[in-house]
C-alpha cells in the first residue's frame, strides 16, 4: 500500500510518532509523545520536500537517499543527546533507538510505503511492552543479573 498525498503522509507521520511517543510518555521517559511526534512527522517532511525539489531533475546525481542520509545522520545527535552516564550506569538508550526508529517510520512514510511504517511500529510497541514483561520475568527467576545488583558500586555489591 503506498501514499502518494503530502497532507496525508504528514498525518499518518504524525499518528504513528504519536503511537511510540505515547508510549514512551506513558512510562515518563526522557523522550516523550512530543519528542517521538516531530521527529517522525520532520523525517516524513524532509522526505516529502525531498520528493517534490527531485521531481523533474535528469540524472543530476541527486538523490533521496542523500536527504536519508541526511537524517540518519540528524538524528544520530538527538539520540545521543538523550543517553546519560551517571554513577556508573547509562540511561537513555532505548528513548535514543525509539527516536532512531520514529525517524525510519517517518522516512518509510515519507517516501509513501505505509505498510513498512505500520509494521515498524506494531513491531515498536511489541518490543517495548511485550520485551517489558520477558525482562521483568527473568529478573524475577533471576535475581542477581537484575539492573539494581550490577549498578551498585563495587564496594557495595
């Protein structure tokens, strides 16, 4: 199924940034709903524009993969900006990936495959809820490899 409109990309962009950026909010992580909203609704955007600047060019050598490129790399820096190293543990990594992955959800949208971008993030919420309760059930059968041993300092443990 693909999406030729702009407006409609840019809605559905911004349903499904919605859906991971809900979840996230949910949990009240440091990326929230409108953090994981506008980057996918920007990557939908930097698409969309990318299309319409591209439509008529004659091999130029211009490409929209180069405007990809362009916001792999963006948001590459927006991810990292949310890890966080305090004593001795890192936070953030997963609201970095959610980030990265809004990103390629509003890239697959933005260059009209639907189908890839609702599968993106039915398998997102799938990880982040359903992958909550398998490590939720390891740490109770196993509880020495749960986070609150191993981010005791040393002399603690």
């Amino acid at each position: 199924m693909t999406l030729d409109d702009p407006l409609l990309k840019l809605l559905l962009s911004t349903v499904l940034g919605s859906v991971i950026g809900w979840e996230r909010f949910v949990d009240n992580k440091p990326a929230g709903l409108r953090t994981h909203t506008l980057v996918c609704l920007g990557a939908t955007g930097f698409m969309v524009m990318a299309e319409h600047a591209l439509s008529g060019t004659v091999t130029t050598g211009a490409d929209v993969t180069r405007v990809m490129q362009g916001v792999i790399t963006g948001i590459g820096f927006l991810g990292a900006g949310s890890i966080i190293q305090a004593a001795g543990s890192v936070r953030g990594l997963t609201s970095a990936a959610t980030v990265w992955l809004v990103a390629a959800i509003g890239m697959a949208v933005g260059v009209g495959d639907t189908a890839t971008a609702l599968e993106l993030t039915g398998i997102a919420i799938v990880v982040l809820r359903g992958f909550r309760w398998i490590e939720g059930a390891w740490n109770r059968r196993h509880p020495r490899h749960h986070e609150s041993y191993r981010t005791k300092p040393p002399n603690e443990a």
